[in-house]
C-alpha cells in the first residue's frame, strides 16, 4: 500500500504551468497560486519534518531525525553535510526554506540555498550574464510582502536513493506529499521543475 502512495506521488502536478507560464518573469501563474497559497495557515516545522521523514519511510529511505540547520551568515557547507551523511554526492539534498512568519517557501533539491529577495518589484526582470538575478522563490516572497528567515533551513540528506529514481523525483514526491496534508507552499511548484 504505501509503496503505491508514493508511486502515485512522484507524478508532476497535473495543473503544472508550462512554457511561459511556467516562468514569473513572463507569467502571473505562479504568482497568482502563491497568493491562494497564503490564504491557507502555514503548518509547524515539526509537521513538515514529521511528513517529510514519513515520505521518505514510504520509499524506504531513512528519515532524518533533526533536519535544521541553523545557519550562521546564511553560509551552508555542503561538503560537510555529504561527508557527515555518507552521500555520493553534495547535491543530494532535499531543502526547504521559510519566511519570517513560517510559511515553507519552497521545497528544492541541490546546493544551491540562497536568500535572494529584489528590492523592488522593477528588479524582477534584472539580468546579470544573460540568467535572471532573481529566482521564482525570491520574487514571490517579494510580491507577497515576506521576508526570508534566515536563521535556518532544512535539509534532508538523500542516502541509499532507491533504485530507478533521481533527487528530483523525490524532491517532487516530497511536495506533493506536503500538498497532499495541506501545507501551503509559496512556490507552489518549485518542486515539479
């Protein structure tokens, strides 16, 4: 049964923007979900922890007992984590960020953690060497009047992923989950891409 559950969870989103819909910088799609996303009361991170830990029981990976990582000028060191895990690579992690008044940001894979926010709605579009300067999750917490709490993130080392799947494919099983016990996520697909 459970291994069902989760099978059925590693599917993308059925509503998922695609093309230019897909992108804040062209589209009002992700903004607008973000905004019904905030409508919705932000769920503890004991919850999160506790629904995450049980996702990755469902594909029989172990969960992580104390996913926090209290964060120190916003520095993270991923070689560190990899090390103390014994994972085959750096980026397979699972992390997720909050804002000041609890919301989960955003669910996400790799070692990419930043807290990017534009200062102005005019800064959206910024490029710097052709790539945007703000991601999705950045913009979105700016349009929505929030701030990132920088104090810490959690991160959840992927050991032993199950053959026949990728990060990615459980860090989308991850958020859909999440979303399947109503937790709001700001960037309600960031996990999908």
């Amino acid at each position: 049964m459970q291994k069902c559950d989760a099978e059925a969870l590693l599917e993308f989103c059925k509503d998922l923007p695609k093309g230019k819909n897909s992108s804040v910088h062209l589209s009002k799609v992700r903004i607008v979900k973000a905004e019904e996303q905030i409508e919705l009361a932000p769920k503890s991170i004991e919850e999160i922890v506790a629904y995450t830990n049980n996702f990755l029981k469902m594909l029989g990976m172990k969960p992580k007992r104390n996913p926090v990582v209290n964060l120190i000028n916003e520095k993270i060191d991923y070689n560190r984590i990899k090390i103390a895990n014994n994972m085959d690579d750096k980026r397979d992690i699972v992390w997720m960020k909050f804002t000041t008044d609890n919301y989960l940001g955003v669910v996400a894979t790799s070692n990419d953690i930043n807290f990017l926010i534009p200062k102005t709605r005019e800064q959206y579009n910024l490029k710097n060497n052709n790539k945007w300067m703000y991601n999705t999750s950045g913009i979105i917490v700016h349009h929505l009047n929030k701030l990132w709490n920088k104090n810490f993130v959690l991160i959840f080392p992927l050991v032993n992923i199950p053959k026949g799947l990728r990060r990615g494919d459980i860090e989308r099983g991850i958020g859909n989950y999440l979303i399947s016990k109503n937790v709001p996520i700001l960037d309600f697909y960031s996990h999908n891409y």
